[in-house]
C-alpha cells in the first residue's frame, strides 16, 4: 500500500503523540507498505510544555513541528495526491489542531484542509485509519460510522453525541467500518506501555489492509 500519514505537529500535549506516530511508521514498513508524511500548514492552536504541560507564549507551525517526526521529509496537506490508506496518529494536536474537539467536545468542527483532504480521500476509495482521540474527526465527518477510543469515558459519549456508534476496544484491537472503510484503534487511550501501543499500531495496519483488499 502506499500510505498518506497525516500528522499534527510533534508532541502528545500539543502535537502527535510521537510513540504512536513511530509505531505506526514501523508497522506499515515491517508490512512492506510505503509512507508518505504530510500536515497543515497552520499555527498550532496552542504549544505547550511537555514537562510540565504548561501553556506557553509561543507560536510554532504544525509542518514545521511534524517535520521532527518525519525527518523534515513532509509536504503541506494541500498537496496530499492519491493514495491507498491515509493514517493519522493521535496526541492532542489530533484534537486541538486538526479539528477542536479538545475545546468543543461533540460540538467540534474539523478543520477545512483536514475535512477536504479526508473526504476526498475516501471518495478515492482510500481506507482512513485512526488511532488513539484521532477517530473523534471519523465521528465528526462520517455519519454514523463505527469507531473505537478504546473505553467507554467521556470521549465515547461524545463520538455517539456526534453520531457515531462507538465499540469498546483493547489496545491490541481495531475497530472496522466497512461501510465507510474507516479503521481505528485505541493506542494510548488504552495502552499502558509502549509495546501495548505498538501492537494497536499493527492492528491499524492489518484493519488497513483488510480495508484494501475488500
């Protein structure tokens, strides 16, 4: 497969949870899938201290941060062409830079480029795969679909307010909509170690293939 893999900026607090994002990048090269890294070219809605979680007085821009993880080989999301899958990692860049959810809740809006480039994709017939708070933006955007954020807390009820239908999940377990060819899975909602969180990265990529081959 080739695989579009959008990412939020580089950081769990304020960016994409970088583990979950170098999971998935492994389990899609173990598989023998190629990735491609792409991001909005925008303004983080917040930066934050990842030591202390303190909200700084700073600007920084979602590419270039998305740029750490990548190894600077990223391209803005409106350039995002054709592909098999796209994959997004969470973090709360997921929920605060790629749609409010972390603000708003179920009355979130995802953002234009991130909607577009989503849509799009799927009516390319792309598989779209979701990990970790990232499937709040499927709830959003996708009626009905079938999602997991692993526990059935506040986030869960939010998705359902949103209209999505949410399934209880482990870590090492991927939640498949074949309707909407939409896959996601919980990792660190759930996952309590990094290897929990790798396996729920391999469970992305397997639902993913599965996806691509129906």
């Amino acid at each position: 497969m080739e695989v579009a893999v959008i990412l939020s900026g580089c950081g769990v607090l304020d960016g994409s949870e970088i583990h979950e994002s170098v999971c998935l990048a492994l389990s899609l090269e173990q598989a023998g899938h190629r990735v491609s890294y792409f991001a909005p070219d925008m303004a983080q809605a917040v930066v934050t201290n990842g030591m202390t979680g303190q909200v700084l007085d700073e600007t920084r821009n979602v590419l270039v941060e998305s740029a750490r993880i990548a190894r600077g080989k990223i391209r803005p999301l409106s350039e995002m062409g054709k592909f098999d899958a796209v994959a997004l990692p969470g973090g709360l860049g997921a929920a605060r830079n790629l749609c409010d959810f972390a603000v708003r809740g179920a009355k979130c809006e995802v953002n234009g480029e991130v909607a577009r480039a989503l849509k799009s994709a799927h009516e390319a017939g792309a598989a779209l795969g979701f990990m970790c708070i990232a499937p709040v933006i499927a709830a959003r955007l996708f009626e009905g679909v079938r999602v997991t954020l692993g526990g059935d807390g506040a986030e869960a009820r939010a998705c359902e307010a949103m209209g999505a239908h949410h399934v209880v999940c482990r870590a090492d377990e991927a939640c498949i909509d074949k309707t909407w060819r939409v896959a996601s899975v919980p990792a660190y909602m759930t996952a309590r170690s990094i290897s929990e969180c790798f396996e729920s990265a391999r469970a992305l990529v397997s639902a993913l293939e599965t996806l691509c081959d129906h």
